[in-house]
C-alpha cells in the first residue's frame, strides 16, 4: 500500500561504551533528500547511513539528527600545550606579584581561547562507532517507516473515496448528455418554427438534422469521459502500490485536464454543476496524492 512522505522516527543503540540517538523527520518532495546534522568527524559515515534509509524510504526530505556519546566516543578535541603553559607562566606571575596564593587547579583556564582546540577525531575511532551508529539509524527508519504506512492508510482511504465521488460524477454526467443533445434539438426546432412562420418560410429537414449533428459534436465529451474513468481506475490500481507518488501526481494533472475540458465544451447547467463537483475533487486528490511517496 501507498506511504505517506510525512512523519518521523527515533532510534537508540549503545555498546561498549558508545551510545548513539538518530532521529529522522521528514515532509514532502519530489525525490529523496538527506539533510545529516552531527558532530564533527562523523561526516564519514553519512553516506552508508543515507545509505541504510535509501533502502527503504524512496521520497521525501529528511532531516536526520545523529548524536553519539559515551567514554568510547572520540571526543574530536585536543590541548594545546603549548598556550596553555603560557596562561599557567603568566597566571603564576601574577599571583606572585600580587603575594596571591596559586590555585591547584588548572579548571578556569581550561575555558581560555586556545586552549582546548576542535579537530577532526581519528577515523579508526569514528569508524569503530558505525555499528552502534547502523543500529540505531535502523530502528529510526523502522519507527519512520510504521509511521509514513499508518498515514498512508489514512490517505488510501481518503483518496479511494475521491475516486468513488469522481466515478458517480461521470456517471451523471454521461447519463445527462443524451438529453442535453435532444433539448438542443427541441430548441432549435421551436427557434426555427417560430422564425419561418414570421417569415412564411420552409426548411428542409437535413438542414436542421445537420445543425443538430453540429451542436452535439461540439459538446461531445464522450471521449474525455472514457479517459477520466481510465484515469480513475489507475489511480486506483496504484494506491495498492509501494511508491506510487510520481505516477499518482500525473493522473491527478490529467484528471484536471480532462475535466476542465468538460467544463469548456459543455454549455449544460446540470453538467457544468457536476463538474464543479468534479473539479473540487480532483483538486481533494491532487492535494493528497502529493503527500503519497
């Protein structure tokens, strides 16, 4: 069945010293996008997670949040010696000038620019998280997965009514058609009648079976009748399928195109109610249809 391209997931995993928290939110779009948001150094493993939720989710864009910590975790940071025994030289300095006594602790200067600097943390040790890291993307793209097929049923069974809605629309519409082409023709007759008996003149019958014949091919839509029901019944078809969403966002465009077609030909009032009715669920299903992955 059909997924929804909404929704959000949150996995956790921990070994050895290493936690590690993904959460993945995702919205609508026309292909698959991946936003990961982590810690410095761990951008190496993007592409194999990217990778773990290519293989199950195929629309949408995702904003992915890793998080990973623990004693095992490097930390990405170092020391710099060298400016921190400059602090301690003139901070002694001080203290001996002003007869203050040295604190035995180094804790406040540890706080100092420059002297605790970001570096990348070393590859062995980012690659030594991946399976903690695997584990948990794993399960916020399970948690992601249930929820997009929970809305997805939501959107299956409103778009399966839509298409009911549409099917009974075209069923009135072709039933009126007949007898708007005999009212145009009952029309014509009395118009006719009326301005030949002004004028004491006759018309041959062929002349007005040929206006009749005109008229009626003018507001045929027999044909675009034929292809919304087409329409319909792939779109219906599809929804049974895992990632219909481009396919359905077609349909949904041709089912407007045919029934403002309809609504330019036909000169009826009962039908062009109907196609208002028409019109206002087309729109009902190319609203839903772009939520579908």
């Amino acid at each position: 069945m059909a997924r929804s391209m909404t929704g959000c997931g949150e996995g956790f995993a921990d070994d050895q010293g290493v936690a590690c928290r993904v959460e993945i939110r995702s919205v609508n779009h026309r292909h698959l996008k991946c936003s990961i948001r982590t810690r410095e150094g761990f951008h190496l493993l993007e592409p194999r997670i990217e990778a773990i939720i290519r293989e199950r989710i195929k629309r949408g864009s995702l904003q992915i949040t890793l998080e990973v910590s623990g004693s095992a975790v490097p930390t990405g940071r170092r020391l710099d010696q060298d400016q921190l025994a400059a602090y301690l030289d003139d901070w002694e300095a001080f203290c001996s000038h002003r007869g203050v006594a040295t604190p035995s602790t180094i804790d406040p200067l540890l706080g100092l620019p420059g002297v605790l600097l970001d570096a990348p943390p070393d590859a062995s040790a980012v690659e030594a998280t991946w399976p903690v890291v695997a584990a948990a993307t794993t399960a916020a793209v399970s948690q992601l997965d249930t929820m997009r097929h929970a809305e997805g049923a939501a959107l299956f069974t409103d778009l399966e009514q839509a298409c009911v809605a549409i099917g009974e629309l075209v069923k009135q519409i072709r039933k009126r058609v007949p007898e708007v082409v005999a009212e145009h023709r009952q029309r014509l007759l009395d118009r006719v009648a009326k301005v030949l008996e002004t004028h004491q003149a006759r018309l041959d019958d062929n002349d007005v079976i040929r206006e009749v014949a005109l008229i009626a091919d003018r507001s045929d839509i027999s044909e675009e009748l034929v292809r919304l029901e087409s329409h319909i019944e792939q779109f219906r078809s599809l929804l049974h399928d895992t990632a219909p969403g481009r396919s359905l966002d077609f349909l949904a465009q041709e089912l407007g195109r045919e029934a403002n077609t309809i609504g330019s030909k036909s000169v009826d009032v009962a039908i062009a109610h109907a196609v208002v009715d028409l019109k206002s669920q087309v729109e009902r299903i190319r609203e839903q249809a772009a939520n579908i992955e």
